[in-house]
C-alpha cells in the first residue's frame, strides 16, 4: 500500500499506456510526462508568487495582498489576466526578432532543466549518463537570453542591467559548477539517479545526505551562494533592482513577455532549489528512517518548498549587494572556498572511515573561512574611486 | 540519412552561413550561437554525449557570451561606411569554394572504402574520466597549463593601463 | 549515401569552407575571430564522426581530441578577443582595411 502510494504517478502512467498500442507507448509516455512537468511548474509559480508577496510583506511589518480571495491566495489569477490582457508596448527602435526571442529562450532553457531531476523513486524524465552536465549546459545557455533582452531593447538602462547581470551569472557558475563537482568526485558519477541513490542509506536511522558532512555542508552552502546569484535573486538582484536601474534588462517588457521573464525567473529558481536538493539533501530521500513511509514525491516538493521559502527569507531580510562587492566576493570568497572544499573532500575519501576524518576536514574548512572570508574580506582604506572604461 | 540529420545539418549550415553574411554584428554573433547548437545536436546524434554537453557548455555558454560582449566594447552595432565586406572579398570567396570542392571531392571519392561500424560505443562518462586520468593525463595537464596561461595573457592584454605622467 | 560517415563529412567540410570564407571576406576583425570557431568547430565534427564509425571507438581518442580541442579554442578566442580589445583601444577601429601599416 506504501509502494503504491509512493509510485502512483508511475502506475497512473503505465495504466494509460496500456490502452495504446505497443509502438506508440515511447512517445506518448514523453509527451505525458513533458506535459506533466510543463503544467506543474507554472502552478507551483502561481502559488509560489503570492506566498512571496504575502511572506516579504510580513517580513516587513505589513499585510501584502488581502483583496483578492480569501487572505489574498486568487491573486495571481488576477496577476495573470492583467498580464495577459495588457498592451504588448515595443519600442520603434528595438530590435523586433530579437526582443520577441529572448523571453522565448529564456523559458525553453529553464524548462530543459527539469528534465534529469528525479522526482520520487523512478520519478525521473530521462537516466542521463551525464545528467549533471546536461543541467548545466542548460543553465549557461540562459545567459544568452538575458544579454539579448538587455541589448534588443536599446535602452541604455536595460543594456547596462543586462552586462551587470551576465558579468553576476557568468562569475558565479563557475561556483555552482565547483560546488557540485565536489558531489561528482565523491560519488562517482554524473547521473543525478546515482546521487540519490547513493545518499539513500540509514545510520542509526539518520541519512547520509551529503549536507551532513563537513565538505557537503560547505558545498550547499556554497552552492546555495551561488544559486541565489545565478537566478539574479535578492541579495544579488542589482541588474533586475528596482530603485537602481528601472527594471534592467526587462524595462522595455510589458504584458505576457514580462509575465515570461517573472515565469523564467521563478522556475530557474525552482530548478536550482531542486538540483540543490538532489545533490546535497537527498533528493526524494526522507530525512529519518521511520519516516519512509511518506511518499517520495512528496519529500522532494517538501524540500523544495523549504529552499523557496528560505529564498523568500532572505529577499525580505538582506540588504542588495553593490556590484563590484558582489564580483569580490564570488572570485576572493566563494571561487577559493570551492576549491579549498574540493581538497576537503578528497582528503575525506582517502583518510578512511573514523572520526580524524571528520576532524581534519572541518579544521581546514574553518580554517580556510577563517582566513579568506573574516580577514581577507575586511575592508582595506578607501581610496579615491577610480573608474575603468573601454577605451 | 534520417530526416532528423537533414533537419540538423540544414538548421547548422543556416546558422554558419548567416553568421558570416549578417551585417549586424550581433545577430551574426546570434546566428553563430544557433550553429553551435546545430553543432552539439549533431554530436549527440553520434553518441558523444560528452562532447555533446560540453559544447554547449564551453561554446554557447562561454565564446558565444566573449564574442558578443567584444562587440559592445568595441562598438561593433556601428556600420562602416564603404561595408562590411573587404575590397578582395571575391579572392576570399573563391579560394573557399575551392577548398570545398577538394573536400567534397576527396570525401566523395574514398566513400567507398571509409569505415562504417554499425554499432555504438557505449562509452560511459565513468570510461571518460578513467581515460583522462590514465592514458590522456599529460595531455589534460598541458592544456590546464595552457588555460591559465590564456587567462593571464588576456587580462594583461586587454588591461587598462595607467596612466602615464608625461 | 549508403555510408552515414559521408554525410558528416560533407556538413564538416560545409561548414568549415563557410568559416574560411567569413575570416578571409569579412572586414571586422570579430568576424574573422567567429569563421576561425567555427572552422575550430567544422574540425572537431569531423574528429567526432570518425570517432563514432572508425574501429576501435573504445580507445576514445576521437572524443578526447575533441574535448581538447574545445577547451584549446575557448582559450585562444579569450586571447584573440583580448587582442581585438587592445587594439580598438589604440586605433580606435577594428576595420582591417584600415590597419594596413606596420607603423602603430
């Protein structure tokens, strides 16, 4: 009865299979599961936006949408038919092909992403081999689309917003690249299946997530620095600010194509909080042995659900950082901390089971936040500011 | 030949050829990235998931973002005035139509008697990684030399210098 | 064309004369750089064609020289572009029509 709770989604399917004939069984059974992930995302997105209004707002001491239904939750259903509805504003100047394709772009590349992360047990659209890569190529080719928004608008504000926020995503993939790499080298494998699965074992009923290890909680840390850049989320949203520069790259968007970049935006989160999850919480793991009795699929949302909701913390918490604070700290904080967590990991494979292990790695990663975050992050005198430019 | 590779083959070559026709230098620096993922379908057509992904990763996601930020910094959205295609240009279009011919040539006349293995490799990354470090490892430790060498050397050349007090 | 290889040949060799043609026609120095990647590119297809239907694919020298390959052209279009850089900054043009002297 617990296995079919857990697997219903995999029975439903293979039941509504059954009823076509053999050939046809491959690609209708794709088609269903893209189907599923396109339509439940955007749902999570809608649920996703209130809470997050209604969350920052009482962060800071107010009460957020309280018209629309009860306590406010049909708001973005009025969000959606005002986006919908409104005029489609592209300035004369702009590059038309280009403007109409990046929030194109942007949404296919974020959606390709779902397609490796496991979901529940034997939840997963496609077993890559080398399904971590896949998820990141996908993650660079974003960028893309940010750039051509920014510069098809020809706005000086949106192209400036547009160069701060590549130059922002650009540094920090190299630290989510790293942070996960650390995952690879440790278990063996790209294939986000055998992450999961090698995360799925019990010690005196706790589980070996990955977060649990000195190395793994300095990665997710990491990796949770470095996410909340790469989807250009506060802290780090000075290219989409809006006391800063209108609404950077998306300035000259109006109607359905800004409800796009929002839907990119919220779903690219989404995806990292997922991946996140895969890599260093367990995925679809529970969090204590007696609790494998509650399906799958539903510790992955949990979990997911967790990541939005610290997301939405820290927007309403932290103050926006500066650009060039935000270059510094992702190539002298995060870039080193990355590699130094690498060397961490690989002394962890290598000193065998025990507790020295245990102890040397979290002295070196003290140590090395210690010495590179607390001092070698302190403000040096301030000087005149010096500007560079092109030419 | 499926479909699927006339399909691929056509979107790549469009890509190429728009990007060095274009005169807008960023659609050709758009249209070049289209060719690169023509390019990477094109391995993943031929079992190379590896190399597959790590040409999306490198090229769309690395040169593509380089080439276009050369562009803005050096004001490439500006046409010249005599246009974009220098005064020898039939020279230049001559000697590839005849490097082409000679490929198609040379490729067209050993068909006969190019291997052709049905079957696929099935090569896993576990294979890629153990080859890197075994067989491939200097290699792999010359072009990591190589990289950061390309990393210095762009950041000195492209550095902004001091001012000199003259 | 009963030997699939040809076809890869043929879209390389395509590619690659397209490529030669965009560096030796075009005036902007950033054209140049964009028909060298992708004559780079048209030469790690070929690699990867005669990786897949040679004898022997276990080997991997095909993919390795590819990968490679990859890794060497990101950095020399680093380098390349840094260099267009530095000189739009001192002539102030990146038309090669007009850097036609020795003299700086």
């Amino acid at each position: 009865m617990i296995e079919r709770l857990d697997q219903i989604f995999v029975i439903l399917k293979h039941w509504l299979l059954g009823y076509l004939p053999e050939s046809w069984q491959t690609p209708v059974g794709v088609i269903l599961s893209v189907v599923c992930i396109i339509g439940l995302y955007p749902a999570l997105f809608a649920i996703t936006t209130v809470l997050e209004r209604k969350g920052v707002a009482r962060i800071q001491n107010r009460l957020g949408p309280n018209r629309v239904g009860p306590y406010g939750i049909l708001q973005p259903m009025a969000d959606g038919i005002k986006s919908l509805t409104k005029e489609d504003i592209v300035p004369t100047t702009a590059d038309g092909v280009v403007h109409f394709l990046a929030p194109v772009v942007l949404v296919v590349v974020v959606f390709m992403g779902f397609a490796v992360l496991p979901m529940g047990r034997n939840m997963v659209l496609v077993d890559m081999d080398a399904g971590l890569l896949f998820y990141f190529a996908m993650g660079a080719s974003a960028e893309l689309s940010v750039f051509m928004a920014g510069w098809s608008s020809r706005n000086k504000y949106s192209l400036l917003g547009a160069m701060r926020a590549v130059a922002q995503m650009i540094s920090y993939e190299i630290a989510l690249l790293l942070s996960s790499v650390v995952i690879v080298m440790i278990t063996g494998s790209l294939s986000l299946v055998k992450i999961v699965e090698a995360q799925n074992h019990y010690t005196w009923g706790l589980p070996h997530w990955f977060i649990f290890t000195p190395w793994g909680l300095a990665g997710f840390l990491m990796y949770a620095i470095a996410g909340t850049a790469e989807t250009n989320r506060s802290p780090f949203d000075l290219p989409e600010g809006e006391s800063e520069l209108v609404a950077g790259y998306h300035t000259e968007y109006s109607g359905f194509k800004f409800a796009l970049f929002f839907l990119g935006e919220y779903v690219a989160m989404f995806s990292i909080s997922g991946l996140g999850s895969t890599l260093f919480l367990g995925g679809w793991t529970a969090p204590l042995e007696v609790l494998q009795f509650i399906p799958s699929w539903i510790w992955f949302f949990g979990k997911l659900f967790l990541s939005m909701g610290v997301f939405i913390w820290m927007r309403g918490t932290l103050p926006r950082l500066r650009q060039d604070q935000l270059m510094n700290f992702a190539w002298k904080f995060v870039l080193p901390m990355c590699l130094l967590n690498l060397f961490a990991a690989g002394l962890w494979h290598f000193m065998g089971a025990g507790w020295l292990r245990w102890v040397v790695c979290s002295a070196i990663l003290i140590l090395a936040y210690v010495s590179i975050g607390r001092e070698g992050m302190r403000r040096k005198n301030l000087g005149p500011r010096s500007y560079r430019y092109a030419e | 030949m499926g479909f699927v590779f006339y399909l691929i083959s056509t979107f790549t070559v469009g890509g190429a050829l728009a990007a060095v026709l274009l005169k807008n230098l960023v659609h050709a620096a758009l249209a070049l990235t289209v060719a690169f993922f023509g390019l990477a379908l094109l391995f993943l057509r031929l079992d190379a998931q590896f190399a597959g992904f790590a040409q999306i990763l490198v090229y769309v996601g690395a040169v593509a973002i380089l080439v276009v930020f050369a562009i803005l910094l050096t004001r490439g959205s500006e046409l010249p005035k005599e246009g974009v295609f220098s005064k020898t240009w039939l020279v230049g279009l001559a000697i590839a139509a005849g490097v082409f011919a000679l490929l198609a040539w040379a490729v067209l006349q050993a068909a006969p008697w190019l291997p052709q293995e049905k079957a696929a490799p099935t090569v896993t990354v576990n294979d890629i990684g153990n080859a890197l470090m075994s067989r491939y490892v200097l290699p792999l430790e010359i072009v990591a030399v190589l990289l950061t060498a390309a990393l210095l050397g762009a950041v000195i050349v492209a550095m902004h210098e001091k001012e000199r007090s003259r | 064309m009963a030997n699939p290889l040809t076809g890869y040949l043929i879209v390389a060799a395509l590619v690659f004369a397209i490529g030669l043609a965009g560096a030796l026609t075009r005036r902007n120095a950033i054209m140049v750089l964009i028909g060298i990647e992708l004559m780079l590119n048209a030469a790690n297809l070929n690699l990867i064609a005669f990786w897949r239907y040679g004898r022997h694919p276990e080997v991997l020298t095909g993919m390795m020289f590819a990968i490679f390959s990859i890794a060497v052209a990101a950095a020399e279009a680093a380098v390349g572009l840094g260099l267009v850089i530095s000189i739009y900054r001192h002539a102030k043009t990146t038309d090669l029509e007009q850097m036609n002297r020795m003299k700086g």
